[in-house]
C-alpha cells in the first residue's frame, strides 16, 4: 500500500503524533511519503490521509494561504481522479485563530466533500464532526483514539530532580498546564482561579508554545505580582518536558472546548493525573482509563476544585502508572490500516499483524465502517 500523509514521518519534535502512527505502518511494509505537492502530482497513491488540512488557511501570508489552499484542493482532486481514497483525522474543525473566515468556509466546504472517510479519536469528535458537515454522514467514519507517549520523552528525572532543575521547592504542592498555550484552553481561566487561593506553599507551572501573542501578554499580566506563578511561554525542547510535567502533582487542563487532548495523553504517560473540565471527550477518557487517574469538574474552574483536586491526587489510591496498553501506538496503526483496508476493498493486502489480537478488543459497527475501542 502507498500512503501519501500530512503531515507524515518527518514531522519535528513539537507534535510527534503523526510520526509515532506512521512508523509502525512503515514496519508492516507499507510505504508512507511525507506529503508535498510535487509528490502529490507526480506520483500516485492508494491513500492520501491528512491530518491537519487548514495549514494554509491561517498561513500568515495571504499569497501563501490563497495559493496553498487552492494547491491542496487540487491535489486532493488529482489524488482521487488517479483512484486515491482520500481521508481526515479531523483533530480540529477549524483553523484556531480563522484569520480567514470566508476562505476557511469554502475551503472546509470543498475539502470535505472530497473525503471518502474520515477518523476522529472519539465518540463525541464523530458526533461534532457530522454536526459540522452533515454530508460525512454519507460516508464510512472511524473512531480510532490518540496514542500515549510512553517512550517518546526521556523520563530519567524524578519528581524531586525535576523541581530542583526549575528552582521549585522539594515540599511544594504544583499544579501544571503542559501544551500550547492557545486561548481555547482556558490557561487565563486556570490563572485566575489560583491566585484566589492563598497558600504559600502552592505553585502553578505553565509551560508551553504560545501561538496567539495578544494571549501571552495577557497571561504575563495576570501572573505578575504573584512569585509563585512559573511561566514558560516558549517551545520546550524534547529532553526537558520530563522536567515540567515530572515536577507536578497535578496537571490541570481547563480547555474551553474540546474533542481530544494530546496534552492529557502526555501527562498521563509521565504518569500523572488530570483535572479536565466534565466535557465529553474527557468523560469518554475517564472511563476507559479511570476516575483515580483522571478528575472532572462541572462548569467554570473554580479556587474549590483545584484544591479538591490536590486533596483528591493525595488521598486517592492508583498504581504506579495509569492502563494506558489499548493506547499503544502498533494497536493505533492496525486500525489505521483497516480503515484503509475498508476502502480500498480487493485492492489493498491484509497486514500482518503486529501483535495479537484481543477478541474484544475491537468492535465494530453493523455497517463495519465504525472502530471504537472499548
């Protein structure tokens, strides 16, 4: 099978996500291109999966958005016309910022409509996707989670070692936000709501890419005056993320909206738990992980909740490390390949599997176009 994908292998350090999926594809035998448009004309292809289309909607340049937008478009007509399926991981309905709003419209109108299958990570994300653009309905959709991160970052540091490397106190209680620091994830709502409790002993770390400079000048303000408020607002590079997360108690991710978190899988992975707003992609997480790992709150992040929340990552038994083996990238692959498979019908071959099978582990939807895990 050759798949072309955007992003693909060659991603960089800042999401490794696409990468950690298509290895495991590589190791089967199949062939995975990076996308690139010279590729995307002058070879052919079974599959061209993309997982973050809008790229050229928000480019800053209007020149570059227009004619990437309109490049994109016819790849994707070229692809089909040379008997490609083409597929979405739908990881955002819109571009974040939507500098565009009148090309975005039209692009997402023309790209889905183009689609012969589409992937979200979970049940909710289907659901909002088929809200976004009834038409999917009309086409096969799968439901394949995010991987973890185990093994991705190196995780030498303990808790203890990571708070001396930041110049955090060894007894101190820490609250975390890890990821890109954009407005949706509610990182001022996290802000407010800690410099409402007065214990000295607490400490809120923010580290993270900032996409959105009116938000971090925001941020800047609000933690000002208040010593125990640690902000990094810029890339952490791969071997220090085992130093923000590792020196946490508990990681809070208050996202204003939401269909799935690489955040909340990475925090996970370095084996802490979570306090996530009670919204449907979270609930979903939290029953197929567990309520002693993963911590909800209803409505707007309150002073209250982030102390119960440390009270509850305290008292609260766990192991060591939370289940996160249904989230391991080779299983991700498999369903990734049936979803091709499922496509292409004859034309593609049957994978050989990368480790065995759990009869249960898999179920499908009467209409076989539907993976969940459960």
């Amino acid at each position: 099978m050759k798949i072309l994908a955007s992003p693909g292998v060659e991603i960089g350090e800042l999401n490794p996500y696409t990468r950690l999926l298509y290895r495991p594809i590589r190791k089967l035998g199949h062939t995975v291109d990076d996308f690139g448009f010279p590729r995307a004309f002058l070879r052919k292809y079974n599959i061209l999966h993309f997982h973050w289309p809008e790229y050229y909607v928000a480019h800053p340049s209007t020149g570059k958005a227009i004619l990437g937008t309109l490049a994109t478009l016819l790849a994707v007509g070229w692809a089909r016309m040379r008997g490609a399926k083409i597929v979405w991981t739908a990881h955002n309905l819109q571009s974040h910022h939507g500098p565009r709003p009148r090309l975005e419209r039209w692009f997402w109108n023309k790209f889905t409509r183009s689609l012969d299958a589409f992937i979200t990570m979970t049940d909710c994300g289907r659901t909002e996707t088929q809200r976004a653009f009834p038409h999917l309905r009309n086409i096969p959709s799968f439901v394949i989670p995010h991987g973890n991160y185990r093994g991705e970052y190196p995780h030498a540091a303990d808790k203890r070692a990571a708070r001396a490397v930041l110049n955090i106190p060894g007894d101190a209680r820490v609250v975390c936000f890890f990821g890109m620091v954009s407005k949706y994830k509610g990182v001022s709502d996290l802000v407010s709501a800690f410099r409402e409790i007065p214990d000295p002993n607490l400490v809120l770390l923010i580290a993270g890419a900032n996409d959105d400079p009116d938000e971090a000048v925001f941020l800047k303000s609000q933690a000002r005056g208040d010593e125990r408020i640690k902000l990094h607002l810029g890339f952490v590079p791969k071997d220090q993320v085992q130093y923000y997360i590792g020196a946490a108690d508990l990681v809070a991710l208050p996202f204003r909206k939401i269909w799935n978190s690489g955040s909340a899988m990475l925090a996970l992975s370095f084996d802490r738990p979570i306090l996530v707003p009670a919204r449907d992609a979270f609930i979903e997480l939290q029953r197929q992980i567990g309520a002693e790992w993963i911590r909800t709150y209803q409505g707007e992040l309150t002073p209250f909740e982030i102390q119960s929340a440390l009270a509850w990552e305290l008292d609260t038994r766990r192991g060591a490390s939370p289940p996160l083996e249904r989230f391991e990238w080779p299983r991700i692959a498999e369903d990734t390949l049936r979803c091709y498979l499922n496509l292409l019908g004859s034309e593609g071959e049957q994978p050989v599997p990368i480790h065995p099978r759990r009869p249960s582990a898999d179920k499908f939807a009467a209409d076989g176009n539907h993976i969940i895990q459960e």
